[in-house]
C-alpha cells in the first residue's frame, strides 16, 4: 500500500492518503475522508475516476479487453456453463459443481416462476403497445408488495430465497409484458423445460401449450435455439458497476425492498445510452437500409453539429474491442453456419459498419468499438424475437448481478447510504 499527497497550492496545506491495492487493475486513493481531513470534495461527473464500492463479483479491464466473472474470464465461462449455473455462480459464489447440481438448481428456478395471480392482474391495468420495459419495471416494483418480507433479510437463507425468487420469475414477467402488450394471452411456465427453454415456450406457445403448427408438426423450440438464448443471457449477466448495477446499489443502500431497487435498474437499464441501444441499433440498421449508405451514415455520426451517436458503439470503460461483443458476433456467424439463418442484409450492414468505423480516425482517436449491443440485435431477430424485447432480454441476463450486487452491498456493514456532494454553482 502507498501514499499520495495532495498539496492545496492556495494554502500550502499537505494532507496524504492511502493507496488502495486493488486485486486486478490499478490502485484506487482512498479520499473517503478527503473532506473531514481536507475540508474539499472531489468532483467526478459521471464518477469516471471514482469507485463507489469494493467488489468481487465482476472485473472488467478496459484497455486489454478483459472480462471476468468471479475471477473466470468470459470466454471460459461462456463455454463452460449455461445461464442458470453463472446465476448461482454470481449469487452464492460457487458454480455447480457438477450435472446434478446444474439441474437442481435450474429445477428449483422453474418451480419458483410463478406469478402470483394478483400480480397478473396488473398487467391489465397497463395500456395496449405500452413498452414491455414501463409493464416489466412496474411489476418488478410491484412484486414486493407479494413478497414483502425481503425487506428484511438477515440470514443467507433469506438473501438467497430473495435472489432466486426474481431470477426465476422475471422471465415470466417479460413474456407477460410483452404477450399483453400485444393483446396475447398469457402462457403460464412449463416446469417440464428448462429455465432458458421455458422462457421462449412462454412468449411463442399457443393457448393449450402448442407451439406453432407447420404441416411436419409442431416447430419445437430446438436445443441450438436453447443455447444461443443461454449464451446471449449469460454475456449479460453482470459487468462492474455500470449505470443500472449503480442504480440498484444506491437504491438498496436507502435500506429499500430489494426489488425496488431492482425496479430503479430496470429503469436505468432502459436508456438508449445504456441497454436501451439493442433496440436502437436495430432501428439505426433498418434504416441505413443498404451497405451501399454506409460511409454517408458514419459521416453523420462524425458530425459534431449533430448528437446523433452510432449505437452499440462506444463505452466508458472498455477503450478496445468488448469481449462480450466479439463473442457475439462470433456465435452469430457460428449459429448462422449451424441453421439459424441471421438477416443477411443486417449482418451486412453491421459488419461493414464496423469495418468503415475501425479504419476512421474519429473512432480510433476515441477508442470506439462495437459494445455488447451491437450484434446482439440480430441474434435476437433470427432467434425471432420482437425488437421490443430486446432490452428486456438484457434484464434477465443482467438480474443475477443486479442481485450479487445487491447482496453485496446490503451485508456489507460498512455500506453507507450513497451521498455524493455538489458543485454549487447557483446564486
Ligand atoms: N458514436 C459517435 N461518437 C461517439 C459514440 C458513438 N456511439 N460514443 C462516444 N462518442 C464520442 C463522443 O461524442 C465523444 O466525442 P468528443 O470527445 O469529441 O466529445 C467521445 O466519443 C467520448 O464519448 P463520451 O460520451 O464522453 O463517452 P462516455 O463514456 O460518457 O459514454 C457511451 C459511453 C454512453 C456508451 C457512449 O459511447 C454512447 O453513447 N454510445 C452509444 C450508445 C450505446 O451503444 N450504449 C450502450 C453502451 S454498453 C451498455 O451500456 C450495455
């Protein structure tokens, strides 16, 4: 552990303070009592340099592109464990360690994805076309009020029944938002498929539990369809502490219901700057409409009169390629070769985006790469599912770090509420 001083060159003053060595990454000054011992504040709009908490669950290195979680790097975990195991992984610690394991776990989650039937009743309330993030963020804020008792949670027991209960329900959540916001009616879980499965079950059966006939039979939802949905989910799954996982932890550190909290991150997630580009890029894709329009779009981005932003572009801490986009787009040309059949138009379009956009100095200069959302949107079309629900998709892949980091936070005795100061710069 070092020291840094800091000298106010108005006074003279010196005051040092602790070096914090981090485990991955470059040490962190502690200015927790910069204030009391200085009588300053730092100012960090945006909180760039700044760490708002200590943390185990995720590690992202920006410069080298590095991924991990709970020190097993994405790759690795990609390949080895399927959504179900990395929610344990996040939430306990401890992955399955075997196939027993990996399957009871996925059991018990299905068993939990139930809704109460007051709950369903919301959705009622909620007009047609409404977005499925407002109905998913409603009823997640809603689902305390069923489960009021988390509010207090002492034992490891009572955290882990919390955490599990909404991993398990929210992907009966966002197969009710969006089956009642385009009027359908709802398909209750089949614990008879696995939690991934049971989620696509959920949004394309037939009332009676059929899926669509064609005239060989039903289309059963296939196991390279299970997988590819697995692999998206488990990209998501957590990623330090970005706006939403920031969201959740302010939130629960006013010593809220723990799926208000959760609520607040749904809503942090919905913005375009954040989950809410998964949507935007299928939309910005479409309407470049032709490879051939390409470079006169990127123009336009350079354009520093014009807001106008490339989405699934860009990120705040990753100033090289994100390894979570490279693996999506290696499972799309993957899935692609295996029979889902991507929007070659779309594919075409995206890759000659990033090709014109990584030999530009305006996004070399920035360090501005393809982000996770990027190709995640054409996945998700050959995977046939509505734009709409992309950034929802995003909420059950993100969900299990919502609650590690809650977790986190909410036992950590030394947690305080989050406060940050201001610059006051009014009359
Ligand atoms: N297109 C064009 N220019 C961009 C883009 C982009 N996508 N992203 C950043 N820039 C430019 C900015 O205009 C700025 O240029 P300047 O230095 O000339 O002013 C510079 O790059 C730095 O951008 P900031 O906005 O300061 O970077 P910040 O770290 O605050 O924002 C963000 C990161 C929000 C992700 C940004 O890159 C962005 O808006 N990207 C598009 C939206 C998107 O894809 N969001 C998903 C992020 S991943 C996730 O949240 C899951």
């Amino acid at each position: 552990m070092g020291t840094v001083t800091l000298i106010n060159n108005e006074t003279g003053e010196k005051f040092e303070f602790d070096l914090i060595d981090c485990k991955r990454g470059p040490k962190a000054i502690d200015f927790s009592k910069l204030f009391e011992t200085a009588g300053i504040f730092s100012y960090d709009p945006g909180y760039g340099s700044t760490a708002g908490c200590k943390s185990t669950v995720s590690y992202i290195n920006g410069k080298e592109g590095q991924l991990l979680y709970k020190g097993i790097p994405i790759q690795e975990i990609v390949e080895k464990y399927n959504f179900t195991d990395v929610a344990k992984l996040l939430i306990t610690g401890e992955a399955p360690k075997d196939k027993a394991e990996s399957e009871a776990f996925d059991l018990e989650l299905r068993h939990r994805s139930f809704l109460h039937e007051g709950l369903i009743n919301i959705f009622s309330a909620f007009p047609d076309n409404a977005h499925p993030m407002a109905n998913l963020s409603s009823a997640v804020a809603a689902l305390s009020t069923f489960h009021f008792d988390h509010k207090e949670m002492e034992e490891e027991n009572d955290y882990q029944t919390m955490a599990r209960r909404i991993i398990a329900k929210i992907t009966t959540l966002v197969a009710f938002s969006y089956r009642n916001a385009i009027g359908a009616p709802f398909i209750y879980p089949d614990v008879s498929r696995n939690y991934v499965e049971n989620f696509l079950y959920m949004l394309r059966a037939y009332p009676g539990g059929h899926l669509k006939h064609t005239l060989k039979g039903e289309e059963e939802i296939t196991d390279l369809e299970v997988e590819a949905m697995n692999k998206i989910f488990v990209l998501h799954a957590d990623h330090g502490q970005n706006a939403s996982t920031t969201t959740v932890r302010n939130v629960a550190s006013t010593g809220v219901h723990p799926y208000a909290a959760i609520s607040a991150g749904i809503n942090a997630l919905w913005g375009p700057a954040h989950g809410g580009a998964n949507e935007k890029v299928l939309v910005q894709l479409n309407e470049i409409g032709d490879v051939k329009n390409v470079n006169k779009f990127i123009e336009r981005v350079k354009d520093k009169s014009d807001p106008f932003r490339l989405m699934g572009f860009g990120h705040r801490v990753y100033k090289s390629y994100d390894p979570r986009a490279k693996a999506i787009k290696n499972l799309k040309d993957e899935l692609n070769k295996k029979g889902i059949k991507m929007n070659q138009r779309l594919s075409e379009i995206a890759e000659k985006l990033e090709e014109v956009a990584l030999s530009d100095d305006y996004f070399i200069q920035r360090g501005l790469y393809p982000n996770v959302d990027f190709y995640s949107g054409i996945i998700l079309t050959a995977l046939k599912i509505p734009v709409p629900l992309f950034t929802p998709i995003f909420v059950i892949g993100r969900m299990p770090g919502w609650c590690a980091q809650l977790l986190e936070h909410v036992k950590n005795p030394q947690a305080r509420i989050t406060r940050p100061r201001q610059v006051y710069i009014g009359d």
